[in-house]
C-alpha cells in the first residue's frame, strides 16, 4: 500500500550530515509543499519545494525502497512539482544533483529539467544545477 503524507523532519532524522546541511540552508519549513512516501508502512522518500527568491528549489531524499517502486515514486514527484509549480506560478524550478549520481542526472531529466551547469565544491562534493522552466 502506498501512503503520501505532509512531510515531517522526523522522517529524515537519519540523514547524512550534508544531507541535514542542505534541508537547513534551504529554509526547509511547513509552509513550502513537502511531502513523505511510505510503502506497506515503510519510509520510501520526502521530497518537496522551497519558495526561494520567487523560483522553485525542488529537494528529494530517497531510501532504496524506490527502486522497486519506480513509477509510483516517479509519479509523486511529478504530481510535486506541478502542485507547487501551480501554487506558487514558478517560472522556474531548480534542482542539484551529484556530479558521480548518473542514475539521478537521468531521471531529473525526464522530469523536464535541463542541466545547466556544474557547481563545485558544493554542499558534499560537485553538483550540476539544473532548471525546469514554464
């Protein structure tokens, strides 16, 4: 069975230290759509947008359970984005991704984005921004 719920900071209690970096520089908080997926009562993912400058920051922290559940998982996210793409009338979107992640790089990509260049030296190690404009 899968669930979606408002996300809560307990769900990604155990996250790296980097990880925990970036939710808290982005200003992570109730009011910016954030959501949690669990599947038959197990932590899967929380992912959500931050309203940033007035463009979208979108996050995404996964757990292995979402690779044996990749459509559902890939369509959440995409259900995501356009609600917070609706509600706050983004222009754009943006995203990170770890240069060595190639899986990650594929799949932002068919979710619309484009890579737009690489950040080194970023929050835990280099990240290539990418964008998805409406």
């Amino acid at each position: 069975m899968y669930l979606i719920k408002p996300f809560e900071p307990k769900h990604v209690e155990n996250l790296r230290l980097d990880d925990q970096m970036l939710l808290d520089l982005g200003g992570l908080n109730e009011k910016s759509p954030s959501y949690s997926g669990f599947i038959d009562g197990s932590y899967a993912f929380s992912a959500g947008i931050i309203n940033n400058l007035g463009m979208g920051t979108v996050w995404v922290y996964t757990t292995p359970l979402i690779e044996k559940h990749p459509i559902w998982f890939t369509k959440s996210i995409k259900n995501l984005l356009n609600a917070g793409t609706d509600l706050y009338k983004f222009e754009r979107v943006q995203a990170t991704v770890l240069k060595e992640n190639v899986k990650a790089q594929k799949w932002i990509e068919y979710l619309g984005f484009e890579k737009e260049g690489l950040m080194r030296k970023f929050i835990g190690g280099d990240h290539y921004l990418y964008a998805r404009i409406t």
